[in-house]
C-alpha cells in the first residue's frame, strides 16, 4: 500500500493471515495455546524462558547483577524460546505466561510453584525477593518504580511502532514512520533530561529502572536496534551516552546480554544459561 492509497475499514474486521512482514507467520488474533509441549526444568529454583530480545535481556541482566553481588540462590537456568518457530505457543510456556511473550520466570523457591510473567514484573519480582536494586530511600525507591512503570509503557512505541515500520514492514510508509520516530525522539529527549542531571534513573542508586530501560534504550543510543542510530542522531543525546556506556561496561552487563542469544557473532551468544561456568571462557576476555 502506497502513501498515497486510502484505507477503508471494514464493518468487521477480518484477519488475513498472508498481511506480510517479518512476524506474519506467527502472529494472530487469537490466546492460547497452540501444540501440546512441556517446558523443561533444570536443577535451580529460577527457571527463565526467554530469548534475547530487549525484553528477554532485562531479566538475564538482572538475574547476573543478583550472582555479581554473590546471592547464590539467584542462579538460573536460562532456556530458549524460539518466538520466530513459535515456541511461546506451547502449552508449558501458555501455563507459564498466558500472554505467549517472552521471558517468563518460574519461581519454584516456595511450596508452590510461581509464575511471573511480563519482564517488569520479573525485575519487580527478584528485586522484591533478595532486597537488591530497589533504593531504600522511599523517594528515590518511588522514582525507580516510576521509571520502570515508564519503561513498560513507552517500549512498545519503539519496538512495536518505530522499530515495526521502520524495520520490519513490507512497505515503507511515512506516515506511521515519521509518527513514530517523532514519539521515539521525545522519548531520547526526556531519558537525556533526566540524565543530564542524575546519575541514574531513580537518582543516584543503579536500579531496575536502568535495568529494564538500558536494553531497549541503550541498544538504541549504541546504533545496535533496527540500525537506526544515524536516522534518530542518538550520538546527540550526550547525557543519555554517558548512561549507556557505563551499564554497558559491568560486567553483569556484559554476560547478561549474551545469554539466550542465537544471532550475531557466534562468540557472543549462550543458547542456553544454566550454571556461571557456560561463561567459559569469558567471550570478550578470550
């Protein structure tokens, strides 16, 4: 469909399931599960089912920041969900997060096992538990969760709304284009505001505010999501720079972004995660 073509909606919307792009053959209008498959349990308490997309990184940092400060009970077993073979449509993985997205976390600690999907809920959920990355102070506790609240939010305009027309769809239109890329620079201007000020996003204390917001956000001002760092001048955001390049040098930083990763270089990626030594030797130290 050119620009310049009208689009009338129908009185009742019907799906089409041939409307193109690179996650057509995966996507519909429909919950549930797809096929009968179990998930698989290794030998920790913490069982994530993730693959490393922004989304799934939030949690595999998290999860290394917690062992980087020596809590032993946050070890893992990472797994691998292949979303593009539709491995989210699962029975196990529905059981574990009805929503079908990745990550999802199954935290088998208590009596009864827990579910706990959406990755904010996750960081939310491990900060809670081991008393790690949420400031004491309840101002700069209460800014964190505004952040990590934002976040959640203001994600799926980049990912689903920048990143899907100006990366994934058949047809490059500059309507949806430019609407989006408006709503991602302001994005850009507010973190580079906050920052220009703040160390972090709560204040001075690193937190799941920068946990959850460095995936998707300084992916972007790195130039490594959708290949758009020349298109939004993410170099202007000076503030937001310094952020992104001091998360990206700690070392849980470091590992938690190679782990459930299957593109790229192939001494950067840890198909699956389940014990400190899968590290070995360290990639970026070899």
């Amino acid at each position: 469909m050119s620009d310049q073509e009208q689009y009338t909606p129908p009185k009742v919307w019907h799906w089409d399931s041939e409307n193109g792009g690179r996650f057509a053959n995966i996507n519909r209008p429909t919950a549930g599960a797809q096929f009968e498959r179990d998930l698989p349990r290794g030998v920790h308490p913490l069982q994530l089912y993730s693959v490393a997309t922004p989304n799934g990184v939030k949690v595999t940092v998290m999860l290394e920041e917690l062992l980087e400060l020596g809590i032993a009970e946050a070890e893992y077993d990472a797994w691998l969900i292949n979303i593009l073979e539709g491995d989210q449509f699962s029975s196990g993985f529905v059981a574990a997060n009805p929503n079908s997205k990745i990550p999802a976390l199954v935290d088998h600690s208590g009596d009864t096992p827990q579910r706990v999907f959406e990755s904010g809920a996750i960081l939310l959920h491990l900060a809670q538990r081991f008393n790690q990355f949420l400031p004491a102070d309840p101002a700069e506790r209460t800014e964190a969760l505004n952040w990590l609240f934002w976040l959640q939010g203001a994600a799926p305009y980049l990912g689903g709304g920048f990143g899907h027309f100006y990366a994934y769809a058949p047809t490059k239109m500059a309507y949806p284009i430019d609407r989006f890329t408006m709503e991602v620079k302001r994005q850009l201007d507010l973190l580079d505001k906050r920052l220009a000020d703040n160390r972090f996003l709560s204040g001075k204390h690193y937190s799941i505010a920068d946990i959850a917001t460095w995936p998707w956000y300084g992916a972007l001002a790195r130039g490594l999501l959708y290949e758009a760092g020349e298109f939004l001048d993410v170099a202007s955001y000076q503030h937001l720079q310094r952020w992104t390049e001091e998360i990206a040098e700690r070392p849980a930083t470091k590992r938690g972004r190679l782990v459930n990763r299957t593109w790229g270089d192939s001494d950067k990626q840890l198909r699956e995660r389940h014990q400190a030594s899968d590290f070995d030797p360290i990639p970026w130290q070899a």
